[in-house]
C-alpha cells in the first residue's frame, strides 16, 4: 500500500511538472509577441501624456517668471521575467505511534513569478542643446514645409512667424509686446485661400550646395485668386514681374525677389502662449507673476491656448498640472487650444534642425 501510494504520488508530480514545464515554456515563448500592442500603445501614451503636461507646466511657470525646465525620454527598456516550479514532498509514516496515525502524508506546491522590469532613460535639455531647441528661431524654411504638407497657413504663420517682410503679428510675450499690423492677418488668411485654391507654390533646389526654398503663385486660377496674388504682392512690396520668390530670414523687407520670414523660437511662442493662463488674481496682486493682456479682447489673436486654473482638481482636461497649490489645465473639450498644443509637438522636433528628429527608441526583451 505503502509503495502504491508513493508510487502514484511520484507520477503525479511527474505529470504536473511535465504540464507546468510546457505551459511556462508556451508563455515565455509567446510573452514577446504578445507584449508589442499592449506596451507600444501604453508607452506611447504615456509619453505623450507627460509632453503636454511638461508643456503645460513651463507655459505656466513663464508668468511666474520661473526658468522653464525640459527632460527628454530618450530610450524605454521593458524587460520581462516568467518563471516557475514544482515541489513535491511524500512521507509514508506521521509521527503518531499508532498505527491509525501512522498515514501517508503528501504535500505538493507549485510557484511562479511573473516580473516587469521597466527602464526609462531621461536626458535633461541644456546647454548647446537649449539653445538650439528653446532659443533659436524655428527655420522659415521648415514653417513653409509644413505649409506645403498641408497644414493651414494662417494658423502656421500666426503662431510661428513675428513679421513677414516687415508686416508685424501680434506679441504678447513681456521682451516685445505689440499689437498687430492690421495688414499681418490679411496676408495670412490671403495665403491661407491661396492654398486652399492650389495657387501658392513652394520647391526647394540647390544653389551654391545649399537648399533654398521658392515660393510662387500660380495666376489665371479665377478671379479671387488674382485678386489674393495682388493683396499679398502689394501688401509685401513684392515686385510686379518677380515669378518666384527666395524666402529667407529677416525682420525687415528685402528685395523684390524675397519674403523675408521673421520667425519666433520655441521659448518665445510659450511665452506668448502664457497670455493664455489664467493666473489667479492673488498671486498677481501679491507680485507672484505678471500680469498679461487679456486673450479674449484680440479677436484675430486664435493662436492661444485657454490655460484655466482652480484649486480642485478638475473632472474634464485635456491636459492639467498642480503647481503653486493650483491646477492649471486646459478643457477636454477646447479643440483650438489643443491644436495649438499638437503644432507645438511639432514644432518643438523641427526647432533644433528644421527636420522631424527620430522619436525616442522603444526596446521592450522578453526573459
């Protein structure tokens, strides 16, 4: 009896380690696969969920006059670990002297451990890097690129250009704040129709081995298209039998043959979205941060971001984030002020290089 009970018991164990040895091994074999959707989508989310909240924040700071601070994620490592086993004990005799006590005793247990080991590798923006990406203006020759992929161009200039051949936009950041030429809005909505109509042209070519972006308007397309061309030319002192124009970089108004683009840096266009926060009223009159023109009184001003603020917690953002014993956030349900939010990812990849950079890399081994 003795050794038909062990002996059972030993081919139980057998068996059970035989089930759980192939299970483990069909789910270390599936748990790569199996990881990319799930950890592609989360990590991706996650990622841009801490973008806006790190953008939110240092447009918020900038009205406190507090340094705005950058980390980067530059790589993401998810390591995975299935492990398991199987333990089983058989003693024929208790420790009772009689023999009703003296009965098998068996004990079978099995284990496993399932185990995340993330890594995230932050690099902080500073120095040469700041500068290149925070400082220096955006190339003009970027913001017409992705006018020319189709983005709208009076959205693309009123957030991006200071003046175009001398025509100023509005400034509401505190180093040079102004109001807008009136002519300003009329060019970019007049380029934004010409777009729209096929009729503005963008190429870029060589000369003297380096790029160089035309621009050109393509006439005979209708009347109000003409009419368009004629308001831009005159409005930007553009000469009559110039066909293609070289755009280049510049606060003032160039040859016949030019549109100058002054463009603003990624600081600047933060600064000038930070007339968007609504600060509360204490801490600008206790001299916390600086008071700003009033969004709502620029009607032509739709390049802003609606920053709200309260002290509780709100149920409905988009974006929020605790700071000086407040929320700041802005509306789930604002789509322009999270417009502005998606150009300003993209324009933060063009800053540095006026190219879109290769976003952080994402290696996820499964163990």
């Amino acid at each position: 009896m003795r050794a038909s009970t062990s002996e059972t018991l030993r081919r139980t164990s057998v068996r059970l380690a035989v089930v759980l040895g192939t299970a483990l091994a069909a789910g270390c074999a599936s748990i790569g696969p199996a990881s990319v959707p799930r950890d592609r989508l989360d990590y991706e989310g996650a990622i841009a969920d801490s973008w806006r909240e790190q953008t939110l924040l240092n447009i918020v700071k900038l009205r406190y006059f507090d340094a705005p601070a950058f980390l980067e994620v530059s790589s993401v490592i998810s390591s995975y670990t299935l492990q398991g086993g199987v333990n089983a004990q058989n003693s024929v005799y208790g420790s009772g002297s009689t023999s009703s006590s003296r009965q098998p005793q068996r004990s079978l247990g099995i284990t496993g451990a399932y185990v995340d080991h993330p890594t995230v590798t932050y690099t902080p923006v500073t120095g040469k890097k700041y500068i290149d990406s925070l400082l220096q203006p955006i190339p003009p020759q970027a913001i017409f690129a992705m006018i020319q992929g189709g983005h709208p161009a009076d959205f693309i200039l009123g957030l991006s250009a200071e003046a175009i051949n001398g025509v100023y936009n509005y400034s509401l950041g505190p180093a040079r704040s102004r109001a807008e030429d009136p002519a300003f809005y009329q060019v970019i909505e007049a380029l934004r129709r010409l777009q729209q109509a096929g009729a503005l042209e963008i190429r870029t070519e060589k000369r003297n081995r380096q790029d160089v972006t035309l621009l050109g308007f393509r006439s005979n397309a209708g009347p109000e298209v003409d009419a368009d061309i004629r308001l831009v030319r005159k409005t930007l002192g553009i000469a009559p039998q110039a066909k293609e124009l070289q755009l280049v970089f510049g606060a003032t108004r160039g040859k016949g043959d030019q549109i100058t683009l002054l463009t603003r840096s990624m600081l600047e266009i933060l600064a000038n979205l930070s007339s968007g926060v609504d600060v509360p009223k204490e801490h600008i009159a206790e001299g916390r941060a600086t008071a700003a023109p009033a969004a709502e009184s620029k009607s032509n001003a739709f390049a802003i971001a609606r920053i709200h603020s309260s002290r509780e917690r709100p149920a409905n953002a988009y974006a929020a984030v605790h700071y000086r014993s407040h929320w700041f956030w802005i509306d789930d349900r604002d789509l322009n002020s999270k417009r502005v939010f998606t150009f300003l990812m993209v324009f933060s990849s063009i800053a540095e290089t006026g190219a879109v950079p290769q976003v952080p890399v994402l290696t996820i081994p499964a163990n």
